[in-house]
C-alpha cells in the first residue's frame, strides 16, 4: 500500500474483511485521499457508495486497511 500512497492515477481493489466481496475503482486521487472519502462516504451514508451498500445489507465491512493496488 506505501507504494502508490502519493501516486495519483491508479486502479484499486478493496476487499470486504468478513466476506469474498470486493470493489475495483480507478481513482486520480492519491491513496491517501481515496480512504479518506470513501470512510466520509460511510459515514454519511452516502447510498450511491458501494462500500455503503454492501454495509447496511450485510452489516459487513470493507477492509480499507488492506487496500490492494
């Protein structure tokens, strides 16, 4: 993950830490950036936000301490 944390312009995948789900994104934000909003996005219960979704169906989480680029 230290690798690209400052790098922009990147495809990610983050997966769920209970189940075999996962997100793919293509982002121009540094990684940094990227966690950020999408933990933000959580929060605020954004329903577009996939990460939001699988939450509130599942009550599961993505693990965005892993994030694989």
């Amino acid at each position: 993950m230290s690798k690209a944390f400052g790098e922009k312009e990147f495809v990610y995948q983050i997966k769920c830490r209970d189940c075999q789900n996962s997100f793919i994104g293509k982002t121009g934000n540094n990684l940094k950036t990227l966690i950020k909003e999408n933990k933000t996005d959580i929060h605020q219960g954004k329903l577009f936000i996939q990460s939001y979704q699988h939450n509130q169906e599942s009550d599961q989480n993505f693990d965005f301490d892993n994030v694989c680029i």
